[in-house]
C-alpha cells in the first residue's frame, strides 16, 4: 500500500535576510557565503511563531486537497523548533484548523522530519481503514536557536512551513529510515541544561557538558562526510525493495543544506543534477521544512506532475537519513 499526496501548502515568514545582511555583523559577504553554501538570501521569523507558520501551511494543504479538515484522523507536526515543551504543535495547529476527529503528536527527527513523518502517515493509514487522511506540518523556526556570532553556521539557517494531506492509495512507495546516534554530538542544541554535578549522579554523564544553553552547534566538516553518504544510501535501500533504480525517478528532491552536500550525493549516486530540485538559494536550511518547502514550490511551478517518481531523501541531527520513493 501506498500514500497520494492530495494538497500541499506552505508558508514562509515576512522577514528575509540577504548575505549582505549579514556583513553587519559578521565578517563575511555575499560572495563568500554563496559560493561555499549556494545561498542568496533566507527567511527568518520575526514575530511569527512555529505554530503559526504551521498553521497558515496546512490551511493552505486542506484548500488545495479540497477536503473537510474534520475528516483529518491524525495531525503530525515534525519540527526541531517546537514553540513550547508541551503542548505539542501539532494540538494547536488540529485546533486552529478545526480537525476536531484527529489524533495529533509532534516527531522531532530534525531535517530527515519530513520523510520521518510521511512514512509514519502511511503506517497510520495501512492498519486503521478507519482512517481517510493524515495531515503532516513541517514547521521550523530555527533563527531562534542560531548563534549569530558563529558566520560558519548562522548564514545557513532559515525559517518556514510546509504541509502536505495524504490518504491511502495503490501507488508506488517504498521508504528506508535510519539513524547513526554516534554522531549526536555533531550538529546538537540544548533544551534543558543539567548542572555537572547533577549529570554525575548514578554514573550519568552529559554527553555535552559545554554546550551553551539554546544554541545550534555544528560541526560542519563532519556532518558533510556523513549526508554526502547518507542521501545515496537512503535512495539505494528504499529503491532495492520495489527494484528502482535512479534512472526511473523523474525527480530527486534532498534535503536543501548546502549546494556542494547535493551536488556531491548527485555525483555520488550517479545521477544527473538536472534531476534534483534546489530551493536553497532563497530559503536556506529550513530543516524538516526544507524538503515539503521544495516539494510544494515545484508542484505549484508545474515542474513536478501527477504520475512522476519522486525520490524524497533526507539527513539531519541525531544523525538522522531517510529516503522514500513515491509517484505523484
């Protein structure tokens, strides 16, 4: 069993901030930025919160799947950048839409969120037939944990939301999830800060004793080795189960992290760069929103059809990958 995508919508904030913005307060221009990142300019929220932008994304997925949002059986938010401890996004985005019969959680897999979330939707909707559509948010407002003093990671990073409706179907899917825990320490930020001493007790001891509370620390050359590697594997083992090959898909669309990350997993895989979507240079890394973000702009543009193979494929922290192949 498979999933359609019925409607996607999206949002991203008012405030944009362009490379040269960034030479206010740190070292840097534009050309340096764009031509190690492929970055030109990124939203940021400024008044916006993380549910908010949700929210405006998936009333825009439930005008565009033409559905009734009280027939949603399940809400799931996947986001890094939560607003609150609880409640969950996903709850206040449910309300706000007004999918009163639907179950809501949030997943946190960072930028491999997305395809987290869809695989998840498909499982929900394979064992309940009760069951008619699954709303998926990706809803990120990751300004707020950025160090605007560290330009090899601030200059990255942008905001936004994108949401998709799905139902069952006998479509094409296949998904590979995984996850590499030994690079935790690679691209982290901290929610609760626990005392060293504290930490001690009973032989626990925090894995990141230095960390400075609420800000995103990366390492950058390590977390390239990794998603360079990641994104290909991620394709390859989702593409063995339904004996896929990369020639097949009509569109390849990643994780938008960084221009050289593509283009390097691109040549790795073997396939061409024409074959994958690129949105980065006008949104950054918006992490679990990066890939729904990319998704919806190029249906909106036509350049993704009904009927094509799409190959979906993600990284993020925790280390986190995963690949799903669907039609459209």
């Amino acid at each position: 069993m498979g999933i359609s995508i019925l409607g996607m919508g999206r949002y991203v904030p008012e405030q944009v901030l362009t490379n040269d913005d960034f030479t206010r307060f740190i070292e840097t221009n534009d050309e340096w930025i764009s031509s190690r990142t492929g970055i030109k300019k990124r939203p940021m929220a400024g008044w916006e919160p993380t549910w908010y932008m949700g929210r405006e994304a998936a009333m825009s997925a439930v005008k565009s799947a033409g559905i009734d949002p009280a027939d949603i059986g399940l809400v799931i938010s996947c986001t890094a950048t939560s607003d609150f401890h609880t409640p969950s996004m996903s709850s206040i985005i449910q309300h706000q839409i007004g999918a009163v019969n639907a179950a809501a959680f949030d997943m946190n897999a960072a930028c491999s969120g997305f395809v987290y979330a869809l695989d998840t939707a498909r499982r929900f909707l394979e064992t309940d037939d009760s069951m008619k559509y699954v709303l998926i948010v990706a809803n990120e407002a990751l300004s707020r944990f950025l160090d605007f003093s560290d330009r090899a990671s601030c200059i990255l990073f942008g905001d936004g939301a994108a949401a998709a409706v799905v139902e069952k179907s006998v479509k094409l899917f296949s998904s590979h999830l995984g996850s590499d825990g030994s690079g935790a320490e690679l691209l982290c930020a901290r929610a609760l800060n626990v005392a060293p001493e504290v930490a001690l007790k009973n032989g626990f001891k925090d894995p990141f004793p230095e960390m400075e509370l609420h800000k995103l620390h990366q390492n950058g050359k390590e977390v390239y080795k990794f998603a360079v590697q990641a994104l290909p594997r991620a394709f390859e083992l989702a593409a063995e189960k339904v004996n896929i090959t990369k020639d097949d898909i009509d569109w390849f669309v990643p994780h938008q992290a960084n221009i050289r990350i593509i283009e390097t997993a691109a040549k790795n895989l073997g396939a061409p760069m024409e074959k994958f979507i690129v949105t980065l240079d006008h949104y950054g890394n918006t992490s679990s929103a990066s890939i729904p973000l990319a998704l919806c702009e190029s249906i909106e543009k036509g350049l993704i059809k009904r009927g094509q193979k799409l190959a979906l494929i993600g990284f993020g922290a925790g280390l986190t990958y995963g690949g799903i192949i669907l039609e459209y």
